[in-house]
C-alpha cells in the first residue's frame, strides 16, 4: 500500500437550508460539521453510523456531486473542492461511485452493455464495437457473462445489479470508488459475494475505496481503517482491529456490542442506547451524543469534546480520555 493520501478531506462543511411549511422559518441542517481524514492509496477507509449521520452526504461532497460550505477536499494532491463543473469533468472517471440501490442506479431502458459503457461514452474517444468489447470484458470479470450484455436490467437480481453497477464504476479505471452503502439491499448470502469481488478488483486494479455503511459487522471484513461518524461529526478513527478490539468512544461500543458474533460463547452485553438520534437542525450542546451517553458527565453537557490522537493512528472525541478534564470531573 502506498503511504501518501489519495484523498485528504480537511475540516468539510456542509449545511442544507430546510423550511417548515410554506411559511414556516428557515433554519440550518449542518448534515456535514467539520471532519478530517485522509485515504492512503490502495486503502479501504469506511464511514460508519446511523442513518443521517453524514456519512452520505460526506460521500457527495468528496466525488463533488455536492460542494461544500467549507473544508477542502484534495485530491491526488489537488485542492478540488471549489472546481466548478468544467474543472471536474477530466477528473470525474478518476471517482467513481456506487449506490446502494443498483435498480435505482441503473437506466430500465438501456441494455446491459449501454449502462456498463456509458462512462467510457462519456470520457473517452473509443468507438462502438471497443465500448461493446470493453462492456462484455468487464462483465466477465465481475463474474457475469459477456452474453448478459444484451439484456436490461431488470432481468437480473439484486447482486447480479449491483455487479452491473460495479461493472459500470470500473470501466473508466477510477482511482477512488465510493461505494455508498453497496451491499446493505442485498441477502446476507449475497452481501459477502459481492464484498469479496470489491476486494479482489481492489487488489487487481489498485483502488482506493471510501466505503460507506451504517453497519459495523459490513465494514469488518473489507476495511483497512474506520471512521465512526455521529451528527455530522467523526466520534472515532482508528484502524480496523484496534477500534473492533478496543473501541473507545462510548457509541462506538454501543455499535460494536449489536454486531452478532459467530461463536455463542463469546455472548456480548449488549449496550442499547436510549432515545433517538436527535435532529442535525437543533444539536445537543456539548458533546452532541450526550444525551444518548451512558457515560454521560455534567462536562459533556456544556463542553463538546475534541477530536484527537489518544494513541498512534487512534483518535476519539470524548472527554474521558482527556487528562485534564477528568481530573476535575
Ligand atoms: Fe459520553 Fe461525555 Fe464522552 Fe460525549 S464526551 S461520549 S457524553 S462521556
């Protein structure tokens, strides 16, 4: 794996206006506030939370299909994070994503082979008969046949779609994929098929994922390093075996004590958190999980904790690693 980033996301920012009825006031849904990471090439860094966390919308802002407020997106070294659309299009097959809906994502009307070369339509020069060639050599390697090229979509089911969408990102030789919550429509059975296809094509090919989920158990296998996000903000970071061995922030332990584990003997007390995730338009003051923390302090109400390394690679924003504010807790 190379060490230097392939994507480095800096303090991003994004709000959202909503309105409350036709005259209703308007207000601020900061959906994304404030996080940092950075994505080594050839790395799968996975955002992890509950729906309407901003793991999503974070997935946006870094492909540019939304700008941001504020933070800077960089790219292969690059800052791209005010590029209008002219300045992105060369750099768009270099990021490709992955929905989690591949019948959504893909067009009913055209034909297999129409959906998987689109991209190369789009972004390259290659005649028609390359495109079909191309189309049916990529079906072949995310384990369809060349054959299938001539159907719709519809007449596949929901993991051989998802193989056409993965077919489709690949096609242009991206760098980056972001892979938007890719298996969670997909059986349990199928969900593993298709995360050991997104990894073998991450080592034949080189990618670099940012792989988006809001379940832990999904990400274990396919991730190198984690990010637990939790109202627009990262909670936890580290890589995949510390945080799975030793989570420190009290949601990620809530998380990680719902993941089933395969042997019974090891059986797990399961942290259920009270309350719902409350609304990115009105966040709780201090630490923004305060209110759902069973390790909750006075401190926590007022003062929202820091984000910072408490061993290498390990950070965690959550006042009871902090010396200073636990000595007078
Ligand atoms: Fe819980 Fe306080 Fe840590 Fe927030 S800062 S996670 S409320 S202990």
């Amino acid at each position: 794996m190379n060490e230097s980033p392939l994507l480095e996301v800096r303090n991003l920012q994004k709000s959202f206006t909503v309105k409350k009825g036709f005259f209703g006031s308007s207000k601020q849904l900061r959906a994304v506030d404030g996080i940092s990471f950075a994505i080594r090439k050839g790395e799968t860094f996975s955002l992890v939370g509950e729906s309407g966390c901003g793991k999503s919308t974070t997935g946006r802002l870094v492909t540019r299909l939304l700008t941001p407020n504020d933070g800077e997106v960089i790219f292969n070294g690059t800052d791209i994070s005010r590029f209008n659309e002219n300045q992105m299009r060369p750099l768009r097959k270099d990021m490709q994503m992955v929905f989690q809906d591949p019948y959504a994502s893909l067009n009913p009307r055209m034909k297999v082979k129409e959906l998987v070369a689109e991209p190369l339509l789009i972004h390259t020069k290659l005649s028609a008969k390359e495109r079909d060639k191309l189309a049916g050599e990529l079906l072949e390697t995310v384990g369809l046949n060349s054959f299938h090229a001539e159907r719709y979509a519809h007449e596949f089911s929901g993991g051989q779609r998802q193989r056409i969408g993965i077919a489709r990102a690949l096609s242009v030789r991206p760098s980056l994929i972001v892979a938007d919550e890719p298996v969670s429509a997909l059986d349990v059975s199928i969900q593993s098929q298709v995360l050991n296809l997104l990894q073998d094509l991450q080592e034949e090919y080189g990618l670099t994922y940012l792989f988006i989920s809001h379940d832990l158990s999904v990400v274990e296998h396919i991730s190198d390093r984690i990010g637990v996000m939790y109202l627009g903000t990262l909670v936890e970071s580290a890589d995949k075996d510390t945080l799975y061995d030793r989570p420190l922030h009290p949601y990620t332990q809530a998380l990680l004590s719902s993941v089933p584990v395969p042997d019974p003997k090891l059986k797990k007390e399961r942290i259920i958190l009270k309350g719902d995730l409350p609304s990115p338009v009105n966040p709780p003051t201090g630490c923004r999980f305060h209110t759902r923390c069973p390790a909750c302090m006075e401190v926590c109400k007022q003062k929202a904790p820091v984000f910072r390394e408490v061993e290498p690679g390990h950070q965690v924003a959550c006042h009871l690693y902090d010396e200073e504010i636990m000595k007078q807790a």
